[in-house]
C-alpha cells in the first residue's frame, strides 16, 4: 500500500501490512509498524468498533471486491517495494519478528501495571 499526504513533504511511503503487529488496547486494535521506505518511520494506526462500518463500506464497494477477486487469482502480483520479491519477503518476515518481539516488551509493562492497579481497588 502506498500513502501519501500533502503534509509529508509530497513523498509517497510504502507500507507492507505483513510487517505489522495487531493488538488489543481495551475496546481498540493497535497496528504498529515501521515504514522502511522512502523514510524509516515508526507509527501506529488504533481502531475502535466505530470504525468498522466505513472499512466495510470500503471492503463491499464492487470496485474493491473485483480487485480483490482478481488478486487472488493473481501469480505475478504488483508491488510498490523496490527489492525482488523473495529478498523482500524474507525481510518482512525478519521484521515482523523483531516488531512482535518489540512490541511484546513494550506491552508487558503496561500490562503489569494495569494489573497492578487492578489488585488495589
């Protein structure tokens, strides 16, 4: 996927959603990751049950699901990343380790903290 904003300077930023953890934070989904390109950019995306009637407004319009048919079928895939395929995939694959390992331990305390206060109410 790529994503482009007016206010990131014009450039387009390449996002590999393989790469990326999905957690619970209460009633939200965190998805966390990093951008490797253009830029080396950590972020984080939350979503709440709000949210899902516009990302199944999206996921239903027939545009999309043509797309998605025809990309299931597909061998040869497009991609917007500049390695070779293979190298990339076992990158992401690499990194996405090293991003739930990440996020684990910044998860962790957190967690035990709001254990914590839970034993003292």
């Amino acid at each position: 996927m790529k994503l482009k904003s007016r206010g990131l300077g014009r450039k387009e930023l390449v996002m590999d959603f393989r790469e990326y953890t999905v957690a619970r934070d209460g009633p939200e989904l965190v998805i966390q990751g990093t951008i490797h390109e253009p830029v080396h950019w950590d972020f984080s995306i939350r979503l709440c049950e709000d949210d899902l009637p516009g990302i199944a407004r999206v996921a239903l319009q027939p545009r999309m699901l043509g797309w998605l048919l025809r990309a299931a079928f597909r061998r040869d895939r497009h991609a917007h990343w500049s390695q070779d395929r293979a190298a990339h995939l076992a990158d992401a694959r690499a990194r996405r380790e090293a991003a739930d390992a990440k996020f684990c331990a910044s998860a962790q305390p957190a967690t035990e903290g709001m254990r914590s206060e839970g034993a003292h109410r």
